[in-house]
C-alpha cells in the first residue's frame, strides 16, 4: 500500500460537501427571512433570532471548513451578505422588540463578520501541488467539490496508479481515462511510458483543470502524446447498445472522443455514483476496449454494496469478464485517512448502507479472451 498524502478527497468530503450544500441553502433562507419590512411585530423577535443563529453559523463553518467555504462561494454568500448590508442600513431599530431580540447593529456586526471570513478561505484560489505516485511525480491543480466531484484528487486515483497491475497494463498503451477529474492516473500512464493517453470527462469546469493539468505535465510526459476529450458516458453506452452512428456533439472548447476510437487500457477511479453508473461503465468498457486484447483497470471506494454487485452484474450483460478484489487501508499505517473514512460511514445509519468502507479493484476483458495480468492479483 502506498504512503499516502494528506489532503486526497475522500468519502467524509464527498458527504461533508454535500452537508454543507443543504446547510448553506438552509442559512441563507433563514437569513432572507429576516423581518426588514412587511412581517409582523410579533415574528420579528423569532426572525432576528433565526438570522443572527444563521449568520453565526456561517461564519464560523465557513472560518473552519473550506467545504463550507467553497460552498458559500458557489452559493453567492458574499453578494447576498452584501445586500443585507444595504437592507439593514434602512432599518430603525423598533423600541417595541423586547430586549432579547438582536439588534439592527448585532445582526449587521455578524453580516460583516460574515463578509471578513469569506475574504479568507473562501477566497482562495484553486490549489496546485506535485503528487508523488508510482515513482514519478504529477503536477494537478484542484478546484472546489461544489463544482463538481471530478474538481477534486480522489485517494482512490493515487491507488489505481499504486496498483500493481497499472504499469505493466499501460506501459506502450494507448489508454483512456473514464471520469479522469483531475487526471492524475491518466498523466501518470503517460509518465510511465504509455504511448497515448485521451483523458476524458463531461463536465464543462473539470475539463478545463485537465486541459492545464495536461499542459503542465506535458514536457515531462514525452513522447506520450497526452489529450483531452468530452466524453458523456449515456450517449456512449447508448451508441454501443444500438450499434448506431452516435453522436457528434461537442463542448464549447473540446471534441467529443470518436466514436470508432478504441484503446488498449481503459483505466477509471472512483467511478459508481448512483444506480446508472453500474449499467453505463460495462457498456462503455465493452464499446472502448479494443477486441481482441483490450483490458480495463478500475478502482473505486465502495460506498454500497448494492452498486458493486450491480456493477459486476452489468459486466457479464456486456460480454465482459471481471476479477474484483476487495482491500481496505491499514489503520495502524493510515490513521488519518482510516479516522476520515470512518468518520463518513458515521453520518448515515447502517440501514441507509450510503458507505461500507474499504476499496474494490476490477480487472476487467473481453468474454472468450484471456487475460495474463491476472497472475499479479
């Protein structure tokens, strides 16, 4: 198992993100029902309460998580803070409230309060830093989980390069990255002597960090041609389904993968989401692995059960053979990543089963095939 890194997104920040989300949302709305004109005298007391509560709690999570923090910034905090600036200075205080009611000048101190910890970690710019994997080194820059889960380094990325298959499967190969987020599995093949790497994603943000990832690994990864492509994993397992020409749909500013392009490797981490990622990757798999002789490589947490035995399932309905193993991360040798990952599967109920814990690699072939790497498993 490799040493790993502090600061690789795992499952308490994929759940901590998603709290905060919900949180934010709710704080703004307790804040925007402040009584600054139009609700009776005998709610004002109650409202203030509310938004002094929420303006409270804003500041002090978004000074204390940069989940928070990156957050607030996707939900416009500081435009918003800034207008109840102006909507309290119209505001006279009301002798009648009783004492216990905030003040104009309390909420309007905790509006600014707000305001000064968002000039702090929420405005950071995204953060850029070499990963050491596999014996070579990545440079990736990393955006916020509130614009989107590929914006951020996965530990199960660093992994899937650590695997003890990954070099021998991608060294002279020409690979494809599903879901590459960041790209840092696809740019590490490419440092270990692939001869082309196409990493791929959907989202308009993350295919943006891949295009400067790319390029600041460039140099480094030659004569390995590194590419960037918009790849929609619905239209692809839609168009191998159907047999049919496809699509020819395009980002703004990068092509739509070719629909005849098939690759030796096809690599992927953390990859199953919800219940159509567990159809969608065997058929996109089955339709990019060239036959005979195209092998995959995929490694994800195992949030639930239900998803891996769907996933592996959808495999055979693709004419696909698979080998899962299962691991999960010493706590003696990782206790901080071991304490976070507990601390994630604490957040739910067991009957809600939202994270078991531990991690799954799949190698993955063609039906009918052999496949000689299997022997490192």
């Amino acid at each position: 198992m490799p040493a790993l890194e502090d600061g690789f997104a795992d499952e308490a920040d994929n759940y901590e993100a998603i709290v905060a989300s919900e949180r934010v949302a709710s704080w703004l709305l307790d804040v925007s029902s402040l009584a600054l004109a139009g609700v009776p005298v005998s709610r004002i007391t109650l409202a203030r309460r509310k938004a002094l509560r929420a303006l409270q709690a804003l500041q002090t999570n978004v000074e204390s998580s940069s989940a928070y923090a990156e957050e607030a910034r996707i939900q416009d905090v500081s435009d918003r803070m800034t207008r109840a600036l102006v909507e309290l200075s119209k505001c006279e205080e009301d002798a009648n409230l009783p004492a216990s009611a905030p003040t104009t000048s309390e909420l309007t101190d905790a509006v600014s309060a707000v305001i000064t910890a968002l000039a702090g970690p929420g405005a950071a710019p995204p953060r850029t830093r070499t990963v050491s994997v596999a014996g070579t080194s990545v440079v990736v820059e990393e955006g916020a989980l509130a614009e989107g889960l590929g914006a951020r380094l996965w530990r199960a990325a660093l992994l899937l390069c650590e695997s003890s298959l990954f070099r021998p499967m991608i060294k002279n190969a020409n690979v494809l990255e599903l879901g590459a987020g960041v790209g840092l599995s696809g740019i590490c093949a490419a440092r270990l002597e692939a001869s082309r790497v196409v990493l791929t994603d959907c989202e308009a943000s993350v295919l943006e960090i891949l295009d400067r990832n790319c390029d600041a690994n460039r140099d480094a990864c030659l004569p390995c041609s590194l590419e960037v492509a918009y790849l929609q994993w619905s239209d692809d397992a839609a168009t191998e389904s159907t047999g049919g020409n496809g699509w020819e749909a395009e980002t703004p500013a990068h092509p739509t993968l070719k629909r005849d392009e098939v690759f030796d490797a096809v690599i992927a981490a953390d990859f199953v989401y919800d219940d159509a990622h567990s159809d969608l990757i065997p058929a996109v798999l089955a339709r990019r692995m060239k036959r005979p002789g195209g092998v995959g490589l995929l490694l994800a947490a195992v949030r639930q059960e239900e998803l891996l035995e769907a996933l592996l399932r959808h495999m055979s309905d693709h004419k696909l053979e698979a080998k899962a193993t299962r691991f999960q991360l010493d706590e003696h040798e990782h206790p901080e990543a071991t304490a976070r990952v507990n601390e994630a599967r604490a957040m739910f109920t067991p009957d809600e089963r939202a994270y078991q814990g531990g991690f799954v690699q799949i190698c993955v072939w063609h039906q009918g095939e052999e496949m000689p790497l299997l022997s490192s498993m």
